[in-house]
C-alpha cells in the first residue's frame, strides 16, 4: 500500500486546485525537475494514487492541475475526479492551501524559510463518465488500465510545460506488462522508474497495461520503426490474424509515403480492446490511444466504420495537430487556453487523410468507403443549424459542442469541423487535381505544410493565411476566398460541387448501401432520407430533421413508437411500413408520451429513400485516383 496521504476531501472539491497569473515566488527562476510517483495498484478499486516532488523557494507557490489537454479541444482536466490533496514540507508537515475563486484548476500556499521542496499527494477517482470515455482520463478494471499521467500530478505555475523536467515512476499490479512511448530505466518489483522528460512529453506520452498485453512489430519499410500493442480481459482477443497486422504495416508505409518523412524515431500504436473501456481516441506525437471493443480487431466484421476509422486517424494527427498545429493552440503550459478557430483544419484535414490512408491501406475497400461517404452526406445535407453557424463557428464553440445535445442536434450543429471540414478538404483535392490536369495533388500540399522532412522543430504553427499560401504553392487560385466561403459564413445548403468534380452524381435508391445492410439491429435505424427521423431498435425517436414529414407531424425527439400501422413496433414492421408507404400512400404510427397514446399519419407515399453516390460515366473517376496506393509494396 502506498504512503501516499489517502482522505477524503470534505469541502476540499469546492476549494482545490486554482488559476490566475499572479507572481510566484521563484517558481520561474528555479530549475525545475518534479519528482513523480503514481501509484496504479489500486485501479481496479477505481483509485489511483500519485506523489509529486516540487521545487521551490520561499513564498507564494502557485501548483496547477492540468486543465488544457492538448487533443481534447476543451478544458477538461477532469478535475472533478480528484478524491484527496494534500501539500506538505519534505518532513511531513501539512501546508495550508486554497483554491482561487475564478480558476479553479490551480491552489495557492506559503513555503516557510528555508524549504526547498514540497510534496503535492493527491488520489485520483477512475471515473468512466460513459462507455464512449475521452481518450485523456486514467481508467482500469481487475484486467487492464489506462494511464494518462495529466490525472495524476500538479506542477508549479512559472516555468513552460517543455522546460519542466519530470522524473516519473509508476507501480502496477503485479505481473502486469505495460506499453508507452516513454524510455522505462528500470525496472522493480512491479515498479518502473522512466527517463526523465519534460512535461509536456510526459503529458503526451499515455500509457496501457494489463495481465493479457501483447505486441505486434509492424512491417514499416524504409521508414521509422511502429509498433502495435494491444490489450484486453480476454487473450482470445490478442488473436489477431497476420493479414489485419500486415494492413497496419501498409497503413504506416502509407502515411509516410503521403507525408514523406515521419517526427518521430518510433510510434508507438496503444490499442485497448474491451468492452468495458469501450471506444475512445487520442492522438500524441510519437503515440495514440485506440479503444475498441474486446473482439472488433480479431473479428473482421469488427473494423468497419468508426472502428476502421479510428487508428488512421490518430496515426495522421502525428504530423497534422501534433507536429504542425494552429499557432493558436500551442500554448506555454497546461492551463493557458488554446484557441481553437482552424480545427477544420486540425481535425477536418486529419479526417480526411485519415480515410485516405485508411483506404489506400486496404483497411477499407473504395465500395464500403463510397457508402459511408454518401451516409455522411445525407446527414451533414441535413443540417438546419447551417444557416445561423457557420462551420468555423463550431470549431471556435468546439469545447462546447463536444458533448452532442439528447435532442435537435441538426439545429445546433455538433462538431461538424470534423465530417464537413473533412468534405472541404476532399473539394480542395479534387480541385488541385482538375486545377494541374492530374499532375499535383493534395499529397503535394502535406509533403510541403506537414512533412518538412529534415525539420528540428518538434510542433510548427500555422495561421490561416500560412494554409493558403501552402496551397498557392501547390497550385494558384483564390484559395482564401474558397476557404472564407466554405467555413467562416453561415450556409442554406451543403455545398455539393466536389461530387460531380470526384466523378459522382447523388441520387435515392430504395435500399439501404450494403456496408450498412446487416448491421441494423443493435443501432439507429435510419429514415433520415425519407421521414425525416431516426429511431432506436425499440421504437424510441432518436433525432427529427426541421422541414421533413416527421417534423410537420409534430414528431419530437424521446416520444416512442409503440405500433406501426396497426402492428407491434418491430424494427422489421418499421422498414415494412416503409417499403408499403408507396401503396398506402401513408404510415399510421402509435406514439407514447408519458401515459398518453395517440394516432400520428404521416403523409408518405415515397418508400425507402437513402442517398447513394453513384459513377457518372462522362466523367474521369478521380475518387478512385486519390484513393489509389502510394507506397508501393
């Protein structure tokens, strides 16, 4: 058990961890080397202990908790999971601390004369706030664990997060293996003592542990050395079958093909696969934190969708979000805010050469990604909230909008920087290509803005107007204007130019794509195209789309299906009714509000309706074009 201070904080909560910008007493002239030890024995009782040794001089001490977690887009340091603090001298004697009233992430307290260091003691609570957790909180159970080291200590208000050393230890269970990108020294009796770092490498540097841990060394060619590690409750899921592992090797070679050149000298792939820790992702620059389910990677009908998705994504944000980001969002420490206007850019950009290199890999055929590129159309084209925010407005109101609404989400808009961003990217791609009759492309853009081979920083910034001279370089247009028109002013329509510019047209089809067929039950079912609305399998409205039949129904979000047609609601019956609207030029629904029943007709007589992107023939297939691999082998 460790010796750390273990109480419960009676008004504690209310009082810990503050901000401001006041003097601090020698915080910044100190060479400043924190001593940490986190303490995991405990976290499958949800607890986490942690012992962070602070230099000092006498006076003012100001210590944070981090607050700005760099991938979350927020402040959310999940502050509300502290359980017990405690600030003391060397020789164990407590010191008063308070918390500011206005920045609640950082507390005050006095050094006496003549001590040279505190010792900060806090307990982390492993709270999972749903089954779809943020990538940036500590978490485990009797088998498994993450650990994001943001959780478990405070630093001392001064000094630039790159400048403050760390020397971290951590204790596991015992016989437990572990995986990070940080360098272990030493290893003892269940303790691992790491390579001092700096703060902010040791923020972005998670880690995952477990009884079942295995490791996978992934075939990356000519490029820098990627590995693979993959955790679960159960070993059966660590059974992974050589050709998906192979697809991850492509996925790497890919990548660096598409940027020419990697920032890192390993990557380090942390991939949870459990049905309790559920889906999650973070990326970091020499890491990334994947939570699937205990059988999506040894099942192939797992890795589709948000699944097949996922370590593409975090594996791009290597060199887009981590490497080159939004001068805006590269702050001095941990709690100074990011300001994060041209996320359609950190997180739309990555989205799309996250699906590329995920195609290009074959981790998704061109059939399944078409299918999941016209779904994403029909719910974005939706979107009634398009007309009063503006895309950039959801990148600036990010921290707010990450946390979806139960109810109206196409009027408020959610984090659509990611898919709509994602859609303006594809546009400028596909324009470059036209623009220069096929000879540059968008893989000439992230070779020149995110590449930078033989570059010494270890994050670039950029500003708006850096995105469009990168893109001048590539090719000349008005590339300021097209971008200002795509993200900075509020719409009536999604812009839909780049399909026909792809070699597409959209039209209705009468059954749902196939990538979709047989993966109902257990999900949405969707009438977004034709009544306007989604249900879950038991009959409850999930969303309604303004303008549509359900809207002009008066149909809201929570109000349940109890029957269809004169029958027991049944996915089955709903699609049937559907499909017979065509006949009965109308659907009788049974609504349940409360206690009370009523009859709802809805004036359809169209059938099933979902949008389909379909070839035009008159025009080259240049989707096919930028999908194709690139790196050989």
């Amino acid at each position: 058990m460790s010796t750390l201070f273990r109480a419960a904080l009676p008004c504690a909560l209310t009082t810990l961890l503050s901000a401001g910008f006041l003097e601090t007493a020698g915080a910044a002239e100190v060479a400043t080397t924190l001593r940490l030890e986190v303490d995991a024995r405990e976290i499958a009782r949800k607890l986490v202990h942690a012992r962070v040794e602070v230099p000092c001089k006498p006076g003012t001490l100001r210590l944070w908790y981090p607050k700005w977690i760099p991938g979350s887009h927020g402040a959310s340091g999940p502050l509300e999971n502290i359980g017990g603090f405690r600030v003391e001298t060397p020789d164990g004697k407590a010191l008063a601390w308070r918390r500011d009233e206005v920045e609640t992430f950082c507390v005050a307290c006095e050094v006496p004369k003549g001590v040279e260091r505190v010792v900060a003691k806090l307990d982390y609570i492993c709270n999972q706030p749903s089954v779809e957790a943020s990538g940036h909180l500590t978490y485990g159970n009797e088998s498994l664990a993450i650990v994001n080291w943001n959780t478990c200590l405070v630093y001392p208000e001064g000094p630039a997060a790159t400048s403050t050393r760390v020397e971290a230890t951590l204790r596991l269970p015992r016989d437990w293996k572990f995986a990070t990108a940080l360098k272990a020294k030493s290893e003892n009796d269940g303790a691992v003592e790491f390579e001092s770092t700096d703060l902010e490498t040791l923020i972005d540097s998670p880690l995952i542990a477990g009884e079942h841990l295995k490791t996978f060394k992934l075939d990356t060619g000519p490029y820098p050395a990627a590995y693979f590690h993959v955790v679960s409750e159960s070993p059966s899921a660590l059974a992974i079958d050589p050709k998906v592992i192979a697809e991850y090797g492509k996925m790497v070679r890919e990548a660096c093909a598409l940027f020419g050149s990697a920032h890192y000298s390993a990557f380090h792939f942390l991939v949870t696969c459990s049905d309790e820790l559920g889906y999650l992702g973070l990326e970091h620059h020499a890491s990334s934190i994947n939570g699937v389910r205990t059988r999506d990677l040894a099942d192939n009908g797992g890795r589709h969708g948000w699944v097949a998705n996922l370590i593409p994504h975090e594996y791009v944000h290597s060199w887009c979000g981590k490497f080159r980001r939004p001068a805006a969002m590269i702050t001095h420490d941990f709690h100074s805010p990011q300001k994060t206007r041209l996320l359609w850019v950190y997180e739309g950009l990555t989205e799309y050469l996250g699906e590329l290199v995920m195609v290009r890999s074959g981790l998704v055929d061109l059939n399944e990604y078409r299918d999941t590129l016209a779904s994403r159309l029909s719910d974005l084209s939706h979107r009634a909230g398009r007309r009063w925010r503006s895309l950039e407005d959801t990148a600036v109101a990010s921290s707010i909008l990450r946390g979806p609404s139960e109810h109206w989400n196409d009027l408020r808009r959610v984090q659509d920087y990611y898919m709509e961003g994602m859609l303006v990217w594809l546009e400028v791609d596909a324009m470059i290509r036209e623009q220069t009759k096929g000879e540059r492309s968008l893989d000439d853009f992230c070779k020149s803005f995110m590449g930078r081979a033989g570059s010494s920083k270890k994050v670039a910034g950029y500003d708006f107007d850096d995105v469009v001279k990168s893109l001048n370089a590539v090719s000349k247009y008005d590339w300021a204007g097209f971008l200002t028109s795509r993200v900075s002013r509020p719409m009536d329509e999604l812009p839909l130019e780049f399909v026909g510019l792809c070699g597409y047209r959209l039209q209705y089809g009468n059954k749902p794509p196939a990538s979709f067929a047989g993966r109902r039950s257990g999900s949405v079912l969707s009438a977004r195209d034709s009544l306007g609305m989604s249900l879950s399998p038991d009959g409850r409205i999930v969303d309604v789309i303004p303008g549509m039949v359900a809207d002009k129904a008066k149909l809201a979000p929570g109000m349940r299906v109890a029957a269809v047609n004169g029958k027991r609601f049944t996915p089955a019956y709903f699609y049937d009714a559907l499909a017979d609207s065509v006949m009965r030029r109308k659907i009788e629904l049974m609504m349940v509000t409360g206690d009370v029943y009523k009859t709802v007709v809805l004036d359809y007589a169209d059938g099933p309706r979902y949008l389909e992107l379909v070839r035009d023939e008159k025009r080259p297939d240049i989707l096919q074009k930028i999908l194709r691999p690139t790196a050989g082998r």
